[in-house]
C-alpha cells in the first residue's frame, strides 16, 4: 500500500489517461498479490512498479486509441491535488500560484508529446526519485542505458518547451 501513489503515477504517465490508469493499476496490484509467494524479498517498490509497467504496456497494446485522439484532461484532478491547490492558493501570492500553474501544465504537455521510453525514465527519475539501479531493476535495461534514455529524454523535452515558447 505505501507504493499506490507511485503505482498510479506511473501508470497515468504510461497511459496518459487517469481513468486507464485506475485500471493498469487495479491490474498490477491483483497480479502483485497472486505472485507474492514469488517475491524474493529486496526492494518492494521496484518490484510492484515493474508490474505495473507490464500491464501499462500489455494494457496499451490490447486498447491502443486511434490517431489523434486526446488522451488527457487537464480538468480531472484528483481531490487531494484540488485541496492541496486551494491551501496553496491562501498561502501564495495568487500571481506566482497562476505562473507555476502555467509552467507546470506545459510542462505535463511536453512530457506527453515524449514516446514512451523516455517519458517512463524521466517520471521514474525525476517524479518517483529512484536511483539509475532501480530504474535499470524496473525497465529491464542497463544502467547506462537509464542514464542514456534520460539525457536523451531531457533533451527533447527541453527542446519541446523550447518549440512551444517560440509559438
């Protein structure tokens, strides 16, 4: 249960749809519990997140959207984030509040535009602050591949934002 946030973040990073995720997730917790008896004890989180990456990915091949379809709501957040929102609106200056706003949605709309390798290392480093070892133990990739993909992700999304400023 303390890896629900970052089960569900994850998956909502994959499938770029909440609703979808809630479903990756509910997966990957039932196939995390009928092979419990196979974990072998280590690091939990690394082990759940891995499932959850195959059912993302199992999820997206059995439900891949048509072309062109718009996979995410900025409207639908959780009620936790509209609290959390709210608190901070008494507690900054509502101009600033209004700035990181508009940064952070831009920023969630780059990482969307990135293809999916590069989006699951940079959510798995950068939001869920796990080490290259942990990522390399969850994608099933080298460490030096995880330090590769995120250079090369954080490169594109800089170039993205940097594309979407010039508009």
């Amino acid at each position: 249960m303390p890896h629900l946030d970052a089960a569900y973040n994850l998956a909502r990073w994959l499938t770029r749809d909440p609703h979808d995720a809630d479903d990756v997730v509910q997966e990957a917790w039932l196939r995390a519990f009928r092979f419990f008896g196979s974990f072998r004890g280590g690091d939990g989180k690394a082990w759940l997140l891995t499932i959850v990456r195959h059912c993302a990915y199992t999820w997206l091949q059995q439900n891949r959207r048509p072309e062109g379809f718009v996979e995410y709501d900025d409207e639908s957040e959780q009620p936790q984030q509209v609290e959390a929102q709210e608190t901070l609106l008494h507690a900054t200056n509502p101009q600033q509040l209004l700035i990181d706003e508009s940064a952070r949605g831009e920023v969630e709309r780059a990482l969307l535009k990135l293809p999916p390798e590069f989006r699951e290392v940079l959510v798995l480093r950068e939001l869920e602050e796990l080490s290259y070892k942990e990522i390399a133990a969850i994608v099933g990739i080298p460490s030096g591949t995880v330090m590769s993909r995120l250079s090369r992700a954080r490169l594109q999304l800089r170039r993205i934002l940097e594309a979407e400023e010039t508009r």
